[in-house]
C-alpha cells in the first residue's frame, strides 16, 4: 500500500463549513470497467459543493473528497473505454463518489465530456453544473417562440447560461437580480431586470406586461419562494424550481392550470438510460462548443490556487465573490 502513488485532496471529515475541510494525501485512484482517470486542471465551485459539505450525503464517510465539477486530461482508462489518454475532459461527477476537490479523479466515462480545441480549462469548467442544469431547466418546458418568461437570481452561473438560451428560444427574458447586476444582464439582451429586494418589483413586472401573463418562471431561489410567484403565471403555463422542490400544488385547482417542474441534475447517476446519457453528453458537447465559439456567454471567472480552495468556498457560500469560483492546480 505504500508503494501507491499519493495525491493531494481536500476531504470532509464531518458536518460543517468548507473551512472543516482538511488538506491531506490520498492514493491515487484506479479506474474500473466503464471509467476514466482524470488529472484534474481545475475544479470549479458550485452551490451544491458548500450545501452537501454541510449537510453531508449518505455515501460519504470521513475523508471522502466533495467537489462536482473539473477539467483535466484522461491518464488511465479502465475496461471497455476507448477513450485517448491525453484527452481534454470536463465532467460533472456523482455526489456520491469522490470528486474534484483533488489532484486526480475517477469517472464514469459516460460523463466525460471532450473539451472543444481553443477553448479554455477555465471556461470549461464553468459549463457543467450551471450550463447542464439550465438545459434540464429548458426541456421542461416547450419552445412556443414569442413567450415571456422570468428568471429569478439570473445573476448566478444557472441564470446567466439560462438566460441566454431562454433568449435563442426566440422569448422575451425578464430577470431578477441585484441592482448592480443589472448593466450586464440588459446587455445580453433581456427585456428589463428587476431588484428582488424592492417588494414592488412584481407589480413593476405586471406593468411592463401589460395585458400578456408569464409563460414559465425559472425559480432559482427556493421551493417556497417559486411557490410564491405561481400566481404570476398565465394559463397553461410552466413554474420550474431549479433549487429546491415544490411540494404541494401552490394553486386552486382547475384555474390557470400550472404544470410544476422539479430540476435535479446529478439524479442521473442513479436513475439515467443510455438514452438518458447520451442526451446528457450531446447537450453537454454543444453548450461547451457554443461557449467555445462565443454564441454563449460564460459568466466571469475569478481563479485562486488549489491550497486555497476551502477559503474559496467560504467566500462564495458568503457571496463575497462575483462570478464564476475556481481553483487552479
């Protein structure tokens, strides 16, 4: 056992904050059937990082290594994977398997997906978590061009991604965000932006719609809270709960008819088809190439060394940072 290579990681030991986090070495892993051993480049911070770091996962056990999120080349394969040593990966891996808070990680193959030539570790990594849950997101609801919906907390990496495939559907986007946020996101081509802290900020948006109603809301607050705008929506129309669940119908029955939409990404592992796969990877492959050849914007990155990365993600669990967090190796 001592003759295994070691790799640093950053591991959980118990309930509690990212500063909980211990830096420590670990062996390095070795790929199964099906997997692929990745040298990670960068990992990216995501929400689910600091809430699962808190909350801890059935999985885990002392010294299980968190993080969903990284870039890096494939360095092993294991049985039946034809992929080239050397590739260029990003993935959005299993909460219950270790992750890319460490020099090295296995993956199912199934996730991998090949980072398109020019583009960036960094602005690779930005894609899986928000730029997957924002096409879960959209194929909840149908494509009617014409239609207006609303994002709230569009000023988050799964608002701003969705954000701008919400505009490619041919919709009129309002979002909700902080005032500061605002520029940037009028910028991008949305229809107006409102400030979630001014408790006027619906009967502002009823006004700039006039006699037209919502066609979805892409909640990114809570269950509770998306409960909460239901009634903003017209009839036959969408409310989608990005974070968090709506668990009893929020309306009447037999009124406006809305369908209640639950987005979970990382079910996948355990109850994804081939077909369910396959559809993950395509979506993938193309929200990286749409980065990659600028049709999508990224939002902006702030990168800090791998010996830093539990203060990284106290400051983002803190909001303290603005934009996309990520520690480079």
């Amino acid at each position: 056992m001592s003759d295994m290579p070691l790799q640093k990681a950053w591991t959980w030991e118990r309930f509690g904050e990212p500063a909980a986090l211990v830096l420590r070495e670990k062996p390095v892993p070795i790929p199964g059937t099906g997997e692929i051993l990745v040298n990670n480049m960068i990992a990216a911070l995501n929400p689910v990082d600091w809430k699962i770091i808190a909350a801890g996962h059935t999985a885990w056990k002392p010294g299980h290594v968190p993080g969903v999120d990284g870039v890096g080349q494939v360095v092993a394969i294991g049985d039946g994977v034809h992929l080239p040593l050397g590739t260029r990966v990003a993935y959005h891996q299993s909460l219950a398997r270790d992750g890319s808070f460490a020099e090295y990680t296995c993956i199912s193959a199934d996730s991998a997906l090949l980072v398109p030539p020019g583009l960036s570790d960094e602005l690779a990594a930005t894609v899986p978590c928000p730029g997957l849950t924002a096409w879960q997101a959209l194929q909840k609801v149908p494509p009617l061009p014409g239609r207006d919906v609303l994002i709230t907390g569009a000023g988050g990496a799964v608002g701003h991604f969705l954000m701008q495939m919400a505009l490619a559907r041919s919709w009129r986007v309002w979002v909700t965000a902080s005032p500061k946020r605002h520029p940037q996101l009028l910028s991008l081509g949305v229809s107006g932006c409102f400030d979630y802290h001014d408790d006027a900020w619906q009967r502002q948006l009823e006004d700039r719609l006039e006699p037209r109603r919502l066609f979805a809301i892409f909640d990114t607050t809570g269950g509770a809270y998306a409960a909460s705008l239901a009634p903003m929506i017209g009839y036959n129309g969408h409310l989608v709960c990005i974070q968090d669940r709506i668990e009893t119908q929020p309306l009447p029955p037999f009124t406006t008819s809305v369908s209640l939409h639950e987005v979970a990404l990382n079910a996948v592992y355990e109850h994804g088809t081939a077909q369910d796969w396959q559809d993950w990877r395509e979506a993938g492959h193309e929200v990286l190439q749409m980065v990659a050849i600028g049709r999508l914007r990224s939002p902006r990155i702030l990168v800090m060394p791998f010996s830093g990365l539990s203060c990284a993600l106290e400051l983002s669990k803190s909001r303290k940072i603005e934009g996309k967090a990520l520690v480079r190796f």
